[in-house]
C-alpha cells in the first residue's frame, strides 16, 4: 500500500459546527502533517507529528486541534471554523520521522472543506 | 533561511515541444530539493530530488531536473510535453528541520496540443 487515504473528500460545515478529518497509511511512515492549501497557491504547513508526538506547530489557531492516536492515523479535529478556513486540507506521511534529507512526502487527495 | 523561487506563474508549451520550468533556490549549507506536481484537485505527487550527486536527476514521468550551484537552480525538463502534464508545479526545499519544506508558488504548466 503506497497510499495516504483522506476522509471524506467534500465537507461543508457551519461555523457553529463540530466535524473531523482523517488520514490514513499503512507504509509504516513515522511522519505526518496537516498541510493548507488555497487555491493555486503552495501547501502552507500547519501540523507535524514525528513518532506520533506533535513536533511542530505552526502557531495554527486553537480552532484546529490535531491528534495521532497511532502512528497509521492522524485527524484533525475542527470546531468554530471561520468563512476564511475553507481550503483544501492535504494530509502527508514521510518515511523518517526523525528527519533526512531523503525525507519524501506522499500526499493524500486532500479534504475540500467549505466553512458557511 | 531556506527558500525557493519560482519566477514563472504559467508556463506555456506545445506538444512535443522541450519544457523547462524554473526554480532557484536560496539556502545556507547543502541544498536538499524536489519537485511535486499537482493536478486538479488532487494532492502533490513527488516527482524527483536532488540530494547529491550527479546534477542531473532524473525523476518520474519522463521528467528531469538540472542542479546548478553557481546559479543556484533547479529547473525541471523534459525532452517532449504531452499535454497530460499540463499541471501545477511545485519546487520545493528541505529546511533546518528536516520534516519542514519550503514550497515555491507554483508553476501552472499548460501543454497545448
């Protein structure tokens, strides 16, 4: 399996709201991310967790709220999301979680959020 | 800081045609690089690296990259677009901590037939 899986592709949530998403990979990865991407524009990285520990923050707001229950899964929990939070929300693994310059990401398809 | 440049939005190729499209990049010690390309709604998908070695890296698809270090460039080629890699693309740079990259702005890659 050389995939990272995002679920689910389309969300569209109120600002009131509570919702998740969540990545997957089975490729024995040790390093995973959140990563923002708006349109036509590069990926900005909000997330990572090495070895199942959260390594950086991007001094993302309080509004997101990452979690790695294992080192396969990551999720990224939402609440009281703004207007200006919609994105396409792309989840990454790597190989070593310590870090090398070999260090290849493979992305997921991301997740289209839409906050009304 | 490490960074990198991408000086084109859009490039514009026929098909058949040889494509370059550019990068130079700014860092402080040796230059880890990579080029990603996205398509319509989708992820990035790794093409090639450079780490060290032989300037010239060749990646997936039919792609290449050409290190310069007097230059200080990366681009990627190919000998002959199809208009299936019409496409955004990413040249990217590992940074200090090696789980972080720095992203280009991208490159849109049009192919015409």
């Amino acid at each position: 399996d050389t995939e990272v899986t995002q679920t689910p592709k389309h969300l569209v949530m109120g600002m009131t709201n509570k919702k998740s998403l969540k990545c997957e990979q089975h490729m024995g990865h040790r390093a995973m991310y959140w990563y923002k991407q708006k349109a036509k524009k590069p990926p900005e990285l909000m997330f990572v967790y090495s070895y199942e520990k959260l390594s950086i923050n991007e001094s993302v707001p309080s509004r997101f709220s990452p979690e790695c229950p294992n080192s396969s899964l990551l999720n990224l929990h939402l609440h009281a999301l703004q207007p200006e939070d919609s994105a396409l929300y792309l989840c990454a693994s790597s190989q070593d979680g310590g870090g090398t310059g070999a260090n290849v990401l493979t992305f997921g398809a991301g997740s289209r959020l839409t906050v009304l | 800081a490490q960074s990198v440049a991408q000086p084109e939005d859009q490039v514009n190729v026929a098909e058949g045609n040889p494509l370059t499209v550019k990068c130079t990049y700014s860092v402080s010690g040796n230059p880890y690089l990579f080029w990603y390309v996205q398509y319509p709604n989708r992820g990035l998908q790794f093409l090639l690296k450079y780490i060290t070695g032989d300037n010239l890296v060749k990646g997936s698809y039919g792609f290449e990259a050409e290190f310069n270090k007097s230059q200080t460039s990366f681009h990627l080629k190919k000998p002959s677009a199809l208009v299936s890699d019409s496409a955004l693309y990413f040249c990217a740079v590992r940074g200090y901590n090696f789980n972080k990259f720095y992203f280009g702005s991208g490159t849109k890659l049009n192919v015409k037939p």
